[in-house]
C-alpha cells in the first residue's frame, strides 16, 4: 500500500513539470501527506492539465458514510477495474498525484522501521490516481475536516493505485505505488490502456528515517533525514 508520502514540489515546479494550466496554488512543502488530507492532484481539461486539492481516500458516490473513504485510501491496480468503489472512476475519472517521495514500513521484530523511497534523478514523481465526487447526503454524521460540510455539498477525494514491489522496495513491503513515465501521463488521463506495473528499481533509491514520521502531525524536515539503522 501506500499510507504516507512527501510533496515538497512547489507551484511553478509542477506547472513546468506537468504543463499545467489554470490559476497558481498556494502550495506549502509537505513532508508527511496522510489519509483524509487534501492532496495535490492533476486532472485533464479541455484545454490541458489543472491542478486541484482533492481529499485522499475515495468516497464513492453511492457512500453513505464518508468513513469508507479511510479504506480506500489504495486501488489495487489488478483489480481496480472491476471493484465496485473504483471501477467507474477507473473508466471516466483518472489523475495524476505528484509527490517527491512515498513511504513504507518494515517489520523488525517487535518494531516497525519507516523508510522512503524517491527517484535517483530528483525528479518528481507522478503516482496513477483515480478521483470521485461525493455529495453529502441529508443528515450525514460529518467529523474531522468534513464537519463544516453540509447537506448537498460535493466533495471531490482521490486514491492511488498500487501494483507488486520492485526490489528496491520489496525488502520494506510488498506493495508500491504505480509511478508513471511522462509518456504515460496524457494516455492515463484519456482513459486508455497503460502498463501499472511496477517503477525500474535501479532508478529508484531508498533509505531509513525516523519514527518522527509515524505521527501524521509531524510535517517537517525531519521526518525525510536518514537515520542509521542499529
């Protein structure tokens, strides 16, 4: 899976790197993205890419209760097609989710070892994504950031898919996100057939951090410094 990644990317590198289109964000860098916070996300308009901040872990439209959304935070890509929360965005609502780098956990004996991974050139990467639309049924039960939301108002949310490690992440977990090359990206987003398999290993490095980063509220340089590991 993937439950945690960084975005320190800034607006006008984004827009270079993934020709956007469309007003700036006010983007901060962020160094520890988790589940149920907006995430950057690239999706096709008619005159290119924009870019918006769309809440990670997809609500499907036919949810009741906006806590599936903690679920489905993951799309494997084998399946995504065909499972009832993801297939019809699958079809008709794919985008792009940059990030600068994603992390994993690994079991050693009674603890659990963070590590992130990125890319050997620095560039950024661009995770394959699918997002939703959710409008807020009468009398939901809305807590945490969707409280101010009321009846009839439309939440946008995204997941990214995820296919079999490659062997630099293998040893950490066995599941990675889907990175796409750039000449993947307008096929993705048209909604045509794309390999989902996983990343080249030799292009990508990986290296142990801090426990600083398992809680979701510490977002800061700390949480990507490499540690040693004993």
């Amino acid at each position: 899976m993937c439950g945690r990644f960084s975005n320190r990317l800034t607006w006008n590198q984004l827009h270079d790197h993934l020709e956007l289109i469309g007003a700036p964000l006010n983007l901060r860098p962020r160094y520890n993205v988790a589940p149920s916070q907006d995430v950057a996300v690239a999706r096709a308009a008619e005159a290119g890419r924009t870019l918006a901040m769309l809440r990670w872990g997809l609500i499907p439209p036919w949810a009741k209760d906006p806590a599936i959304g903690h679920k489905l935070i993951n799309a494997r890509s084998e399946t995504a097609a065909e499972k009832p929360s993801f297939r019809s965005a699958f079809r008709r609502r794919r985008c792009l989710i940059p990030a600068d780098g994603f992390y994993e956990w690994q079991g050693r004996g009674k603890t659990r070892q963070p590590w992130l991974f990125g890319l050997k050139d620095g560039a950024p990467m661009v995770f394959a994504g699918l997002w939703e639309r959710w409008t807020v049924p009468e009398g939901a039960a809305l807590t945490g950031s969707l409280a101010e939301r009321s009846s009839g108002d439309a939440v946008e949310t995204c997941t990214i898919l995820t296919t079999e490690a490659n062997e630099t992440v293998s040893p950490v977990h066995g599941r990675m996100p889907v990175i796409l090359p750039p000449d993947a990206w307008d096929a993705w987003l048209a909604g045509d057939e794309v390999p989902l398999g996983p990343y080249p290993a030799d292009a990508m490095t990986a290296h142990p951090v801090s426990t600083h980063v398992n809680r979701p509220a510490n977002d800061d340089p700390r949480c990507i410094e490499p540690v040693a590991l004993s």
